[in-house]
C-alpha cells in the first residue's frame, strides 16, 4: 500500500519503481558511450592505417625542380603521367645485376587519359632512343648539362625523375601532370600480393637474363615471373628494346584486367594488403604524396578497361650510325603528341612503317 509524507512525496511500492528509471538510464549511457568507444576506437584504426600507409609513400617534388619552364598546362578534362620502370640494382633490387651507384628508367610509358577517364591511350619511348637532353638540375641541386644524341634513359641516371620528366616534356611539348616510378622489387611484392597476373603465350620464352622459363599456353605468373617477363629482350623478336615493350604492353593490359577480377572491395584485408604493397612500390610526384591523394588518382581511372587502352610505341627507326639505337621519326612523332595535346585518339598512320622489335603477338 503506497502512502504520502507530509512533504506530498510518495512513499512505499512506488519508491522501488522509482528507482529503476535511473537504472535504465544508467544502462543507455553506457550503451552509448560503448558505441561512442567503439567509433573512436574505429576511428583511431582508420587513422593508424592512414599514417601507415602515408608513411609508405616516398614522393618527389617534380614542381619545385622544374619550375615554371615547363609547357602550358592544358586544362581539357585529360591527364597526362609519365609512368618509370627503375632499374637501379640498389638494395633488394641487387639481385638483377651490380650497383653501380645509379640507376636508369628501364620503362617509360606517357599515359594520356581522355577527357571523361573512360579511356586512355599510353606511348612506350624506348630506353635507348636518342634525344636532345635537356640542361637538368637534379633533387640535391646537382647541373647536369644537356646533350645532344643521349639515350633516353640516361635523363634519369643524370638528374633524377625531374630531369625525365623535363625530357619528356621537351620531346612531346606536353605538359606532365603527374609521375609515377616503380622499381624491381616493389613490383614483384605488388604482382604476388594481387595473386598473380595471367597472360597467355603463344610459344616458348625462355631467356636465361631475365631468368624467364614458360611454354606456350595460360600461366598465372608470380611477381618473379612477371618481372621476368618484363625485362625480357633477347629472346623474342629481333633481340631489341622495342621487343621488349611489346611484351611489357601485352603485361599491363592483363594487369588491368586482373586488377578489375580480383575483386578486393568486398575483402577489406586484400585491399588492406594491396595499398600497402601499392604505396612501397610507388615513388609519386608530390601531388600524390598521400593516400587521399593517391586514391582519388586510382579512383579517377577505374573506369578505364583494357579494352580502351590503346598503346603504342613512339615512331623510331633504328639509327643509321648505330643499330644498337633508335631515333624518332620526327613527322609521325609530331603527330602523336599532336593527337594527345589536343586530346585526340592517336592516328594509324603514326605508327605505320616503324620498328616495331617484331615481338607481337608472343604474349596475349
């Protein structure tokens, strides 16, 4: 029986009710402080995987060393990016030959993506091309003078990936918006921890330099493999460089299309694992220096598919005073760069009667 104090309080079964109301109240808080404990604790993991894998990344400040020098930056929807392959034998990478103290750009690709990013076309310039280099200034301030009739590759070797870059710019007398390197070994733990690439060959490689050993038909290649592959010369086509882009083209399609198949959105770890392999096997320009940064860029070419990748070789001959190189063929290597400039698809009779290192078709 519930009764009154003199106060009009209630008193009796009713105070016991009362006392559960706070109880409830207790319960929530703590619920909600629980949840608020889990989202920071989330957050707080988000944020570590964001400083790993931000401390990852090694970027070079292409902008600074150049200056204002540089062609006119074309804003058109389209983006160019000069893509390196290092060779240098530094660190792991000393298992592919001796350091000698540099290092040279084995690959190099302009990558030119359309207007609306649904497609893209990539011209290969061939590692012993010769070129007019220009003056470079490289990363620790270091001049090094230009030369006339120098190997492509040697841009790199002498000032670094601004001074390729600046090559590359006075070459084509388009602007790059980003750069983009990947060395030996970043590559191979990047093929390994996407689980392989698979590539068909239509006959036997075998190439003791490169330490590449496959039969014809479909293989999975390992991130050893596919280094293999890459580097690949003397065994298909003529023996030359431009044989070797062929075979690094028909790679970086399957590459693409192996990326899109593997399906990592729906497994967090996969992903996980990728950008940190993905962020140790970049050297970025400073635009991409973070992984908000890098992220936009990928996200701004997913929806490019293999099939509208267009690639070719920039138009050389080899070189009448010296077979062992190549030079561009001036008219159609102004028609490429004319065609990318004014974002245009790349015209056939650009690359209509060049070298071509005759080593279509061995992979597909």
């Amino acid at each position: 029986m519930t009764e009154q104090n003199q106060n009009g309080r209630i008193r009796g079964g009713a105070t016991g009710r009362r006392r559960k109301a706070p109880a409830r109240r207790g319960r929530a808080g703590r619920l909600v402080a629980g949840g608020a404990a889990m989202l920071v604790l989330a957050g707080a993991g988000l944020g570590y995987v964001y400083l790993k894998l931000d401390g990852n990344i090694q970027a070079v400040d292409i902008n600074a060393q150049l200056g204002t020098d540089r062609p006119k930056n074309v804003d058109n929807g389209s983006m160019d990016v000069l893509v390196l392959g290092s060779d240098s034998r530094s660190g792991d990478n000393g298992a592919y030959g001796k350091d000698e103290g540099g290092a040279r750009s084995d690959t190099a690709m302009v990558v030119h993506v359309y207007e609306g990013h649904r497609k893209a076309s990539v011209v290969s310039i061939p590692r012993d091309t010769l070129v007019d280099r220009p003056a470079c200034t490289d990363e620790r301030g270091a001049e090094a003078p230009g030369e006339s009739r120098a190997m492509f590759n040697t841009a790199y070797e002498v000032g670094g990936p601004a001074c390729a870059v600046k090559t590359v710019e006075a070459m084509s007398g388009i602007r790059m918006d980003h750069y983009i390197e990947v060395d030996f070994t970043g590559f191979k733990k990047l093929i390994d921890t996407l689980g392989g690439v698979e590539i068909t060959t239509t006959r036997a490689i075998e190439d003791p330099k490169s330490h590449l050993d496959l039969e014809p038909g479909t293989h999975t290649l390992d991130g050893e493999q596919s280094l293999g592959l890459v580097r690949t010369r003397k065994s298909v086509g003529d023996g030359s460089d431009l044989g070797r882009i062929q075979l690094q083209q028909a790679f970086m399609k399957a590459f693409i299309e192996q990326v899109k198949d593997v399906g990592v959105l729906g497994n967090p770890k996969k992903l996980l694992d990728l950008a940190d392999a993905a962020t140790k096997a970049v050297t970025p320009d400073s635009e991409l220096d973070s992984v908000q940064e890098l992220m936009g860029f990928a996200q701004g070419l997913a929806g490019i598919s293999a099939e509208n990748v267009h690639m070719v070789t920039l138009p050389v001959r080899y070189d009448p005073r010296d077979p062992n190189r190549v030079v561009p063929l001036e008219k159609q290597a102004a028609q490429v760069w004319k065609a990318l400039e004014g974002d245009l698809p790349i015209p056939a009779s650009a690359t209509e009667a060049t070298a071509t290192g005759k080593a279509d078709g061995v992979v597909r």
